[in-house]
C-alpha cells in the first residue's frame, strides 16, 4: 500500500491550524499515539468532526510538506496544497471544529513489519483480509476518548482518508452495536460518518450482529454515512468502496450515501471534500456562514 504526495487525506484540514495539541497516549498493546492538532472554529461552534489520517501519515502532513524542499520541487504536490488551502479558507462553514490526531508508529504486516504510522495491523487488501479487533479496539478508543470532553450541544462525527476511513467505520459500527468489538461499551453519540478510498472492517459479520439487538438496528438506521471512492484507485480497489456501502446497507444502514469519482486514484481532490463538507453541514444541520 503506497502512499504518494497526491494523499491528501491526513493534511486536508491542517493549513488553518492552530499551535494545539495532546501528549501521546499509549493503546492496549503499547504504542504510543501521537499528537493531535486541532483546527479551530472561526464562528459558533456547532460540530466536532475527528479527521483520521491514512497509513504512514500524520495530523500534521500538510504543514511538514509545505515545508519541504521536495514539496516545493514537485509542482503536482504543490498545486494540491494550494487549492487545498484555498478551498479550506473559501468554505462557507466555520461552525466545525476538526481534531487531527496522529496514529501510533508500529509494525504494519503489509508492509513486511517495517514501522510505521498505522491505526492497525493491516495485510494485504483482499476479501481475506483479517481484521485486526485489538488494534482496532484500540484506536476507537482514542478517537471516542477525544470527543468524549466536547459540549453536549455540539454535534460529533468521525471521517477519515484510506486506513483513516476503516477506523472511521469500525467506530461506527462501534456506536451502532453500543459496544468495541472486546465488549466494552462504546458511549459517544455520533451523528455522522465520512469514508474516503477506505473499507469496512468486520464487514462479514456486521449484518448479524446489528440483527440480535433492535437498539443497533435504530442506531445503525439513524447515522447518516457518505463513501467516496475513485473508479482508478489502485491502492484500495474502487470494488472495496463499493463493497463496503453494499455491505452496510444489508446491516440496516439506512442513511449511507455512495458517490464515485470517476477517474480518481488513491487521493482526494478540492471538488470532493467540498462536497463532503456540504453534506456534513447538510446533515448537521449547521448554520453556514456564520
């Protein structure tokens, strides 16, 4: 799984950022997460989103590479952050708060246990994937644990780029069945999900699960979800993206919105995210400009 400059997943939020950020806290297994940038509001705060980095990033990706030397020298890089940037301080929402925080460094089996930042053990994309419940476990735990302290009358929602979309959707599941896959109970009333170029871990056995309980059936029915998915992806197939709203949808998903990119590889573009960002705000319920 490569990760190029195109990546815009982890950094998309971060040239408006501001000098906050959490010390590292350790998961279940030891590694330490890392620190965690968090993007202001310009107006009334209304929204909380968690935004969930892809394999080998981190919370601050845009702001290292702008500094960069290569990235100045790569004009492709460079033209994506500027119309990142600009897109960023021309959206008509400053009602979101953005948390960016940072995975831990660990042995990633795709990888052949080289370290690096990951939410997860992960081996090769395919229909045998394994999921990694521990490690997964673990970083929906840290995600809840920092929207766990927002005020009850802001709405909390998680999304994520790649491996950042995965997490994103273990959590919501999470929030779904009321409980990590460990048993422990999940406590954060999320209001909406976003998934880019990502999969859904546990996809096989998430329909019956959800059935057992009609708490999760409402729960799962009522979270409003938007995937996004290149047709050209070469790093997580566009069949994943698919696969994952199917299977979602066959959970008693109700809310799941499924929008290819024709075209698109393993990246995102201004023109997405700006759509994403209108959803969130659509579904949210959030003022606009104010």
């Amino acid at each position: 799984m490569s990760y190029s400059h195109q990546n815009m997943g982890s950094g998309l939020f971060l040239p408006l950022i501001c000098p906050v950020f959490t010390v590292g806290c350790r998961s279940a297994r030891g590694y330490e997460f890392g620190r965690t940038y968090v993007v202001r509001p310009k107006g009334k705060h209304q929204a909380t989103i968690v935004w969930l980095h892809g394999l080998g990033d981190n919370g601050s990706r845009v702001i290292s590479l702008c500094l960069s030397k290569q990235c100045l020298n790569d004009s492709l890089c460079l033209c994506s952050l500027c119309s990142s940037s600009q897109l960023l301080e021309s959206l008509p929402f400053p009602n979101i708060k953005w948390i960016c925080p940072t995975a831990p460094s660990r042995p990633v089996s795709l990888l052949g246990g080289f370290p690096c930042t990951a939410w997860f053990d992960v081996g090769e994309i395919s229909e045998d994937l394994h999921d990694d419940i521990e490690g997964l476990d673990a970083s929906a735990a840290h995600i809840a644990n920092l929207l766990s302290t927002e005020p009850t009358d802001v709405k909390v929602g998680i999304g994520g780029f790649s491996m950042g979309a995965a997490i994103a959707l273990y959590s919501t599941t999470c929030y779904a069945l009321g409980r990590y896959g460990t048993g422990q109970p999940y406590t954060i009333n999320l209001r909406a999900t976003v998934g880019l170029s990502g999969w859904l871990p546990g996809w096989r056995s998430l329909r019956s699960k959800i059935e057992r309980s009609n708490e999760a059936t409402r729960r799962a029915a009522s979270i409003p979800i938007i995937l996004a998915h290149g047709t050209s992806d070469d790093v997580v197939p566009y069949s994943f993206g698919e696969k994952s709203a199917h299977s979602l949808g066959m959970a008693g998903f109700r809310q799941v919105v499924f929008k290819p990119y024709e075209g698109l590889g393993h990246y995102t573009v201004p023109k997405e995210m700006e759509e994403v960002v209108h959803w969130l705000a659509s579904r949210l319920g959030l003022d606009g400009s104010r």
